[in-house]
C-alpha cells in the first residue's frame, strides 16, 4: 500500500505527519543521553565509592590481615570492575546509539525539506496552470457576452426603418470583430484547458506519488532505524553482562573466603606477647605474731624468718611482670627490645624483610650500572664509563651497610628465638615435640625482666653471639655465592586470570587458570616475576593474574642465615630450620 495512491489528496496530513515522527526520533535521542548521563555519573559514583573505602596504601600498618577484611577489599575490587562494565554501557551507548541517531536526525531533516519543497514546487506550477486556464475561460465568456450584445444591436438597427445604412454596417463590423475576437479566446480557453488536464494528470498520477513514495520510504527508514537503535540500546546492556556476573561471583567468592577460625589466629599471633602466666602467690601467714612463743630468741628467730619470707615474696613479685597491667610508654629502640618477645621476634622478621627488599634492588641498581659501564666501555661515543664509578661505588656501599644491618638484625632475632627456647617452650620438629638442647638454653632470672616486656641480659652475651657469627665481608661473598648458585624462594602464588603470548625476551607464555610460583613481586611496572612448574621463569603482567603472597614466607629471614652462623648445636639447627 503506497501514500501516493491511496493519500494522494493529504499533503499537508503527510506534511504534519513526517514532523511529528521526527519530533519522536529527536525525544528518543534525548532519551538515549539522558541514560548514557545516568551510566556515567554512576559509574563515577561507584569508582569515588571504592576509593573512599579502599584501603589506604600510605602506611604498611594499614595492610589487611584479617580474612573479613581481604574480603572487603575484594569486593571493592570487584566493584570497581563492576563501575568499567558501567562506563562501557556509557561508552556503547555514546557511540553506537547517541551519536547515530544524531547523525541520522540531521540526515533526515535535510531529507524530509528537499522532498516537501519539491512537492510544493509541483503543486505551484498546478496552480499556475489553473489560474491560466481559469483567466482563458473567463476572458472567453467575457467575449461571448460582447459579441452577444453586439448581435443584438446589430439586429435592432437592421430591423429599424428609420435607421441609416451607415449605422447598420457599422452595428455589422462591430459584431464581426467581436465574433472573431470570442473565436480566439474560446481557442485560448480551449488550449489552457487541455494543458491543464494534462499537467493534473501528471501531477496527480506521476509526480505527487513519486513525492509522496520517497516520504514514505523516508518514514519506514526512520522506523528501521529506531528499531535497530532499541537493539542497540539493549545490546550494549548484554554485552556486558557476563563480566559484570563475574564480577558478582567474585563477590560472592569473597565472601565465602571469609574464615573466622584464621582471623581469630590472626588475632593471636598479633598480640602474643611470648610470656608466661604468672604463678601462684605465696601464702603469707601474719598470725604468727599471735602464736608466738614466750621465749625471745624464738621471737626474734620468728621476726627474721618473717622478714626473710617477706623480702623472698617482695623481690619474686617484683620480678614477674602482670601481662593484664598497663605497660609503661617507653622508647622504642632498634633492636625492639621494649617488645615482648613475640612481638618483638615478629618485628624483626618484619625488618629483615624490608631490609631484604632493599638489598636486592640495591643489587639489582648494581647489576644495571655494571651493564650500563660495560656498554660504555664498549661503545665511548654512548658516553663515559668512569662517570658511573661514583655511584657504584655508592651503589656497593649501599648493599655493604644493608648486608650488615641484616646480619645484626638476623643475630637479636636469633637470640630472641634461643631465649624463647630457653624459657621452655615446645617447638615441632617433623611432627614431633622435643626439648631443646642444654648447650644453648640460657634461663634468666626472673628479676632480669623489665617492667616493658624486654629481657635485661648480660651485656657480654651479644659480644658472644657477635663472635659465633662470622665477619660481615665473608659473610657477603659467601652470600652472593649462595644467591647465584641457588634460584630465587617462592614468595606466593598466582592464577592466570587471561592468556599471555609471551613473545618479547624475558616474558613468560601462561594460560588461563595456570598456577605459577611468584617469585618477585611487582616492583611498580606493572611486571611480576614468575616461576613455572618446570623451572622456566619470566615476566607476566601483573593485571593478568591474582597473586596470593605467603604471609610466613621466609624471604626476609632465610635459612641462609643459619647456615652461615656456627651453631653450638646441630639439633637446635634442625629445630629453627623444621619449624
């Protein structure tokens, strides 16, 4: 059914119509960036809500430990993602629905102005052919009724007697000139007439449908058109529900993670302090004044034992410290001794590790500018070698200073962990508990305890342990000799979470789903290294993967330092290395 044969008398109705749907598409487009706003501004607010409760990276204090909050953290992470998905709605939308339907509105506006101005020229010109024809036909009726009047003048001279001869022919020319005048004009009107009819004709039958057929063909378009922006509309949605379910199973896989049992431990290993529970209070007995004796050597012996008990229980309860009192507020020194002895073990673990870290990117800085001199070396127009020499030199010194710092650190940890031997706790050693050894167990009084928790030890005793351990230059080449004959500990784990081709030197090929050891953590470059099943090692991207580090690992302090160290004996070697 087409407009042109069925509306060919509804222009203007055509007109109207062809507004109105356009006045539609133009309110479905504001509808289109009304959404693609309300995508944006909630991804917005979804991001600045992660990073109100994101975690805080400004103090390693602040690093979640307790399983309840990883979790959290994951669901953050996981709808951060969520807020991507959100703006890729946005960005779909923008491009494939907002910005066509711009272009497409303007398309049709220009089209719809040409095809109406054509079909007002086409029915102007059908006017104009009417008014021609109109005039003709009233010129010729006005001629009719002239040459009427004169026939009838002419006949009442020519039947008047009294009428001369010169009257009568001139009554007879004045009706032939207006007999022939109304000859022409009837031929005119005749004509106008004819071209007329056929100019209606082609109008209505030729013209007017071609119109009327391109509006309609611009209209159905228009429909074609919002239809395929609806799909649109709703496949940006879809496309991106699966990663957005991910992103919910992730949240549901937090929050199954979540461990109560681990967190309590957590909470345990945070706060021990490494101390025993205070003993029995003695029984003091002050009746013995009642039932004293009446001699006064036995008073006298009583007042002294009294006093002996007393002096005994005062100088004991001194010594013990009550772990539910208030600690006094001391400094805190570089050995952390003002700790209790777990507390303090765990903190010197905690400063080897970082002295560790620092020492290998000193390493690796002394690596670089090796490189960096022999290219030079190799090639003096790059530049000069012996401008390098001050900062190896510095770079050298740097792992110097650390090395021994980490010695001294390994030594106070090594003595915490013989103290706490020594005060008769059980270590597991391949599934079985034993004593340790006489030969290192040094018991300290308990008059020795500082009111802060620290142990007040024999001043002679880190001379002694300084001398067990060997110089810190040997103990450093024999250190690099170790590193570079035994390949780097495992640090963690991690899942490929996508595939990596691995092309470029020094990356590592992965699949999705497998697991790889971590051994070395993103340094800032978004690289971390990695260690297959078969030996093979590399580099993937860090956003690649899901890293889980191991909290005990022994990275920081390694069992390089045993081996380093005489021992006085080799149990006690076994013992520290098995636990």
């Amino acid at each position: 059914m087409h407009w042109g044969t069925e509306l060919w008398d509804q222009f203007d109705n055509i007109e109207k119509h062809t507004q109105w749907g356009i006045d539609f598409l133009e309110r479905y487009t504001k509808f289109v960036k009304e959404r693609l706003d309300i995508e944006q501004s909630y991804a917005k607010q979804l991001r600045n809500l992660v990073k109100k409760y994101g975690p805080k990276r400004s103090s390693k204090d602040e690093e979640p430990r307790f399983t309840y909050c990883q979790s959290f953290f994951q669901v953050l992470n996981e709808l951060n993602d969520y807020a991507g998905q959100r703006e890729v709605v946005a960005e779909e939308i923008g491009h494939r629905v907002y910005g066509e339907l711009m272009r497409y509105s303007h398309e049709l506006k220009m089209e719809r102005k040409a095809h109406l101005q054509e079909g007002r020229k086409a029915q102007q010109y059908l006017d104009t052919c009417w008014k021609q024809m109109d005039n003709s036909k009233k010129k010729f009726e006005r001629e009719c009724k002239e040459t009427e009047k004169a026939q009838m003048c002419y006949e009442k001279l020519d039947s008047d007697h009294n009428a001369t001869k010169a009257d009568v022919e001139k009554a007879k020319q004045q009706l032939n000139l207006r007999t022939h005048m109304a000859d022409d004009c009837k031929n005119e009107y005749a004509a106008q007439l004819q071209n007329f009819n056929s100019e209606q004709q082609k109008h209505f039958q030729f013209i007017m449908p071609q119109i009327f057929k391109n509006l309609q063909d611009m209209d159905e378009r228009r429909i074609v058109k919002l239809s395929e922006c609806y799909r649109g509309f709703a496949e940006a949605e879809r496309r991106v529900v699966p990663i957005i379910n991910k992103c919910l199973e992730g949240m549901i896989s937090a929050a199954k993670s979540v461990d109560d049992r681990k967190d309590s431990l957590i909470v345990v290993e945070s706060f021990k302090s490494g101390f025993e529970p205070p003993g029995d209070f003695p029984f003091e007995d002050f009746s013995q004044n009642i039932y004293r004796t009446v001699s006064d050597g036995s008073l006298s012996a009583q007042r002294q034992e009294m006093r002996g008990d007393q002096k005994y229980t005062t100088g004991k309860s001194k010594g013990k410290l009550w772990p539910f009192g208030k600690k006094s507020k001391g400094t805190a020194s570089e050995d952390f001794s003002h700790l209790p002895p777990e507390q303090r073990r765990k903190k010197l673990q905690q400063k080897i590790d970082e002295l560790n870290k620092e020492l290998q990117k000193e390493i690796d800085q002394r690596d670089a500018l090796n490189k960096m001199k022999d290219v030079y070396e190799r090639n003096p127009q790059m530049g000069d070698s012996g401008s390098l020499h001050p900062k190896i030199s510095e770079t050298m010194c740097n792992i110097e200073k650390l090395r021994q710092e980490i010695q001294k650190h390994e030594t106070w940890l090594f003595e915490v962990e013989n103290r706490t031997c020594g005060r008769g706790d059980r270590r597991l050693s391949g599934g079985a508990a034993f004593e340790r050894p006489a030969e290192v167990n040094h018991h300290g009084t308990p008059g020795r305890e500082s009111p802060e928790g620290s142990y007040m030890d024999d001043p002679n005793q880190e001379q002694r342990a300084n001398q067990r351990y060997p110089e810190p230059h040997r103990m450093a080449e024999f250190d690099d000799e170790f590193e570079d004959d035994e390949p780097l500990p495992a640090v963690g784990h991690c899942k490929a979470l996508y595939p990596f081709d691995g092309q470029n030197e020094g990356t590592l090929a992965m699949r999705e789903g497998e697991v790889l050891y971590v051994i070395e953590e993103d340094k800032g470059d978004g690289w971390t290294r990695t260690r297959k099943q078969n030996g093979q090692e590399g580099y993937v991207p860090t956003s690649y993967v899901d890293i889980t580090l191991e909290k005990n690992s022994k990275a920081g302090f390694s069992n390089r330092a045993f081996f380093l160290s005489p021992l006085p004996d080799c149990r006690f070697l076994n013992w520290c290395v098995g636990s």
